[in-house]
C-alpha cells in the first residue's frame, strides 16, 4: 500500500504575537488546513518573550495559529539563536506528521563567510570583513514508516542591498555607489547560503544515492536565477551527464508556465518559493499546487493601503505516493 507525504512550504511573513494576529490567524489558519499537510516548512516565524524579560522567547504566535489544528499534535524542529532558544525575528519550523529522526542547522558549518573590503564604507574600511548569512539553513530528517526523508528549510537573503559602514539610514542608501555594493554584498550572501545547502545536499547524495531529499524553502530567486540553479545544479549547468542523478528537481516544472508563481512583484508574478527534490523522491511525486489565485501584490497593495492579513507569499504544495520499502 502507498504512503502519502504532502510536503509543503509556506512563509508566513513576519508572524509575530501582536493587535493584528487575530486577523492573521483567520485568514492563515484556513490554508494550512487546506494544505492537508504531512511536513510543513515554515519560513519568518518569530518569537518572543512571554513569560518574562528574562524567559527565553519562544513562538507563541505559530502556537496560536496552529492550536486546535492538527499541526498541533506534530513533531516540531527549528532555528536557534547562540543561546540555544528561537531567535526574535525570521525562524524556520518544520512541522512533521511523522516522527523526526535527527534535526541540525547549519551556518558556516560547511562554508567559511568570504572576506571582503568594502569600497565604498564611510569612513573608509581598513581590513577586510567577513561576509556572513542572514540565516541558518534547517535540516531535518523525518521517520515514514521507517524510511528516511531528508527535509531542508531554507530561507535565503532578499535581493536588497545589505548595509554598508556609514552609507545607509533608515534603510535608504546614501547614493547610487553605496547601494550597488550593498546589492553585490546580498548577492553574495544570498549565493553562498545556497552554496552551503548545496554541499549538505551531496553529502546525502554521498551517503545514499537514492536519498529522499526535499528543499523547501522562500530561496528569494526564481528558477533562472543563480541560488536555484546552484542549488538544482542541472547536468546542462554542470556540463557533466554523469552527475545528473544527484540534481534536484523543481516540482514546480510540473504544472504549466502560467500557474508558476508565489509571489506577485510590482505585477510581475514571480516564483520565489520552492520545492526541490531529488530524482528518486520525485519519481512518487502524483501532485503539485501552488495557492495562489487571488494573491495580492507586495509591492502595489501597500503603496495603495491594500493589507493582506495572511502573506504576500502563496503556499506550495507537493504530493507524493511512496511505496512500502520491500515494493520500491
């Protein structure tokens, strides 16, 4: 008999305990259970101090929006700051159905940050620095009925420039000079956490070449762009025939050119969410979805006071039908 993992991924957009998560949770809550779920990665997922000034935060505001649900009941990893508990703004979470087996983030864990001396810093810089991520990646390995799935939630830097020394206030660059370095310095950021995921990726593959592997993530690129091809890493980007075999496949390439979008940017429908799996997890595949009809523009529904209390982004849906082990 066939097991049935839907693996979903859904940024929740800075979810956060606040006067505005009533509205949040009604118009969130009805699409993670439309989602139907078995593992649902979860991007910007803050916390906060509760129960004190000196509690360690936690994410009381995913609490709420999955109390009464059957997310409630799942298995859980996430992120982590330095102290060992969540971070106040942008986790990751993964909810599991299923038992997880083994849970660890990574962050220069398998690339050092490059060092760079900034150009066009006020005052000027003296040494180079080290460039580092945003954000750790979360890796997490879920038990289906005594078959490993390797799930990674990625949520990679935005193409907004990064700040540089004495060149940016209150979010506006100082000129166009201090803003093109600041955008190089995101691209940079942005690809190398896509390169670190990259490598964790063929340390499975190393490992076992039929790992059931999915990447699921807000990677803030559509497909063409650098993070998701270094991430798929396509034998027509390698140039190598025999590596195809350890590529990842966007679920998403399965549903027609119009439905392929998460986001919509200045009316341009974008997709910056994704799922990538790799060639023996995608040959179950039976199924994608992208909810996104109906969804608003980031950038024209706030210029024009337009909210959306659910997310900017829509959720991606992926089905698969796995056979028993002693029948694959």
């Amino acid at each position: 008999m066939p097991h049935r993992l839907r693996i979903a991924t859904y940024n929740l957009e800075n979810l956060h305990r606040g006067p505005d998560l009533a509205g949040r949770i009604a118009a969130l809550r009805p699409r993670l259970l439309a989602l139907d779920a078995d593992i649902l990665s979860l991007q910007e997922v803050n916390a906060r101090r509760v129960d004190g000034a000196h509690r360690p935060r936690r994410m009381a505001a995913l609490d709420s929006l999955i109390a009464d649900t059957p997310y409630a009941g799942f298995a859980r990893a996430a992120t982590a700051g330095a102290s060992g508990a969540s971070m106040d703004k942008h986790n990751l979470a993964v909810l599991s159905r299923f038992p997880i087996m083994a849970t660890r983030q990574f962050r220069h864990e398998l690339v050092m940050p490059p060092r760079y001396r900034l150009a066009t810093a006020r005052p000027q810089a003296g040494a180079a620095e080290p460039i580092e991520w945003d954000r750790p990646a979360l890796h997490v390995t879920v038990d289906l009925r005594g078959t490993p799935v390797e799930i990674m939630n990625l949520h990679l830097r935005a193409p907004i420039a990064a700040l540089v020394t004495g060149r940016k206030e209150r979010d506006i660059s100082a000129d166009s000079a201090a803003w093109a370095e600041g955008f190089f310095l995101a691209a940079i950021k942005r690809t190398g956490q896509a390169l670190e995921a990259r490598l964790l990726v063929d340390r499975s593959f190393d490992a076992n070449p039929n790992a059931l592997i999915a990447v699921a993530g807000d990677l803030n690129a559509h497909g063409h762009e650098m993070p998701v091809r270094l991430l798929v890493a396509a034998a027509e980007d390698t140039g190598n025939a025999a590596l195809a075999s350890r590529a990842l496949i966007p679920v998403a390439d399965a549903l027609p050119p119009g439905d392929r979008f998460s986001v919509r940017h200045a009316g341009r429908p974008v997709l910056l969410d994704h799922i990538l799996v790799s060639p023996a997890l995608a040959r179950w595949c039976r199924d994608v979805r992208i909810d996104n009809v109906g969804l608003a523009d980031e950038v024209l529904g706030p210029a024009h006071g337009v909210a959306e209390p659910a997310s900017y982004h829509a959720p991606v849906l992926a089905t698969f039908e796995l056979p028993d082990p002693g029948s694959a």
